[in-house]
C-alpha cells in the first residue's frame, strides 16, 4: 500500500471516529434525558425515535465503507466472512430478534432498533463462544464437522476474541435502552455459554435448562419498551421454554448418533428406545398449547389469536403423539419443521390481533 492510500485510510477513520464520537455524545444525552421521558407513553416513544434515529447515523458510513472494504477483503480472503457469519448461527439470531420485536410492539406500540441490534450482537457473540468451547465435539459429528472451527477456517484464539467482543458490544448497545435490557441481554448470553454448553456434556436437563436463554430475548424486548416486565413478558417466556422441547427433542432424536460420538448427554443419546424422548415431545406439545393461550386470558389478544394458536397447537400435538406411536425419521422431522412454522405464525397473530 502506497504513501497515498495509507493518507487516505488515515483521513476515513478519523472521519469514522468524529462521526462515532458525535454519536456517542448524542446517545449519551439522550440517556440523561430518558429517565424524566419514560415516565409517559410519549415520551417512549420519543426515546425509542431518537435511539433508532442515532443508530441509523451512526451505522451509515460503517455501512458504507463496510460494503466497499467487503469486496477488496473477500478477494484476498475467500471465505473467511462467511466463515465468522456461520459461527453466529444467524437463523437462530433471526427466531430470537423475531421475538424481541414481538416482545417490544405487545409492550410498547414500537420496535426499538437499539435493542435487536444488541440483541443480535449478544447472541451471536454467544453463538461464537459456544462454537469456541464445543470445537473438539464438533470435529466428531457429521452434522458439524465442516464449520469453521474444527475445519480450520478460522484460529481458536480469533474466534474467543470476535464472540466476547460481540457480546461486550451487545451489551453495551443495550445498555443504551436501560440497564434492564442490557442485564437480561448477558444473562442470557452467561447463561446459554457457561451452564448450557458445558451441561451438555453432563446431563440430559441440559435441553431445559438451554431454553430458557433461548426463552430470553421477549423479556429484553418487553423490557426494552417499558423498563420492567410484567405478566404479558412472562407469557411470551414461558411459550418460547415450551416450544423449544419439542423442536430440539425432535433435532437430537435425527442426530442423536451424532450426539453420542460427541459425548454428550442429550436425552435421545441416554433413551435407546426413544420413548422417554418422544413423551417428552407429547408432554411439552400439550404444555404449548396451554401456555399459547395465556395471552387470551391476559387480555392481550382476541379471538383470532385464541382460534389461530389453538389450531396450530392441535396440529403440533398430533404429529408428536404420531411420532411417539410410530417412531420415524420422517415424522421426527415433520415435528421439527412443524415447530420452525409454528413460531413465525404465532408470532404474526399475536401482532394482528394486539
């Protein structure tokens, strides 16, 4: 690189770090602010539009200068993005800003911008830990053995350094909506890396006890528009725990050889007939239907909701209790892509029928 181009790669970021810093101060003031303006519903929704409207300056020239600096990297490091994108498990980040948004609108009329960005960068970064501490297990499976860490795309030590940045980035993005949202946003990252993952490896609970960071991401939404919770976050909580039983017991059963080469100690792993796993299916299936229908009595739906969820959850139930009487790859698979449906539809009647 020449004199020249060196001057000017100085000249933009100094250009980046004065937009940053204006940025930054600008956030900053808008913190001083917000706790008289949250106390009114408008004053939320003032906060919410000067959060998202800061965001978007902040992030434009980053954008800009991002998709231009991406086609001159990827010439010289084919693959190594895609890579670093892989290891954020992006269609798991996609279902968990899904339900920050749905938790922010049933909450406060609005979707906070701040707080799905935080929330991407806080589960992504815990994805990436989780890729970091389970690399040797992936080696063995099938499943996983191409991803970037045990394929050797990408060092151990870069990969520790990109998910805690992620997630200090996370976190300090959604401390910018309130400390509420941020704690619930590292919660759920501490709790998914460092008592999910290694429960892997130790009991079969770790299916449970894994949804409930999974379960998280509506209460930061909720609490990102109101500061607090209240019973309408809980229910959204307490459907993401049940729907996540059936959609993974139903993956680990697929891939449960894969599990076993790995050592770990899923339920499909320990369960040779695989009854205890499919009554497990049925059980939470049932519970699903239940706790779907908790936003009826909260009065935060109306019927359509009430007849949607109801349908969908019927359905739910028997392709598990299908499974259960007749065991089969195909019919553990069409409870898995039933529950991948199911999540989406819930969520677009609970916001057609607020």
């Amino acid at each position: 690189m020449g004199a020249a181009q060196h001057g000017a790669v100085k000249k933009l970021f100094s250009i980046l770090t004065g937009w940053f810093l204006f940025g930054a101060a600008a956030f900053a003031q808008c913190a001083m602010c917000k706790e008289a303006l949250v106390r009114s519903e408008e004053g939320r929704r003032l906060v919410a539009g000067l959060n998202n409207g800061i965001l978007f300056l902040l992030a434009v020239p980053f954008v800009i200068v991002g998709l231009v600096g991406l086609k001159f990297f990827r010439a010289y490091r084919p693959g190594i993005l895609e890579a670093y994108l892989e290891m954020t498990k992006p269609r798991i980040v996609v279902f968990e800003l899904i339900t920050t948004a749905i938790g922010c609108y049933l909450a406060g009329g609005f979707v906070s911008v701040p707080a799905l960005v935080g929330v991407a960068l806080a589960a992504g970064g815990a994805a990436v830990l989780n890729n970091y501490l389970e690399r040797e297990e992936d080696a063995k499976m099938e499943r996983t053995r191409q991803r970037a860490l045990p394929a050797g795309k990408i060092l151990p030590s870069r990969a520790l350094a990109f998910g805690v940045g992620l997630i200090l980035a996370g976190v300090v993005v959604l401390s910018s909506v309130n400390l509420l949202t941020s704690f619930l946003g590292l919660l759920a990252a501490f709790l998914y890396v460092l008592v999910y993952t290694p429960l892997k490896r130790v009991t079969w609970w770790n299916t449970t006890i894994g949804a409930i960071p999974g379960a998280l991401p509506p209460l930061c939404g909720w609490a990102a528009a109101t500061g607090s919770l209240a019973p309408g976050a809980w229910a959204l909580f307490a459907i993401m725990v049940a729907w996540q039983h059936p959609h993974f017991y139903a993956l680990a059963w697929l891939y449960r050889e894969d599990y076993r080469r790995a050592g770990f100690r899923m339920l499909s792993v320990i369960d040779e007939t695989g009854q205890r796993t499919f009554r497990q299916i049925v059980i939470f299936s049932v519970v699903l239907i239940g706790v779907s229908l908790w936003p009826v009595m909260l009065g935060m739906t109306g019927w359509v909701y009430f007849i949607g969820a109801l349908l969908m959850g019927v359905v739910m139930l028997v392709s598990a209790v299908r499974l259960w009487l007749n065991p089969s790859r195909v019919s553990a698979r069409q409870v898995f892509f039933e529950s991948l449906i199911y999540l989406p539809l819930l969520c677009g009647l609970l916001v057609f029928r607020r």
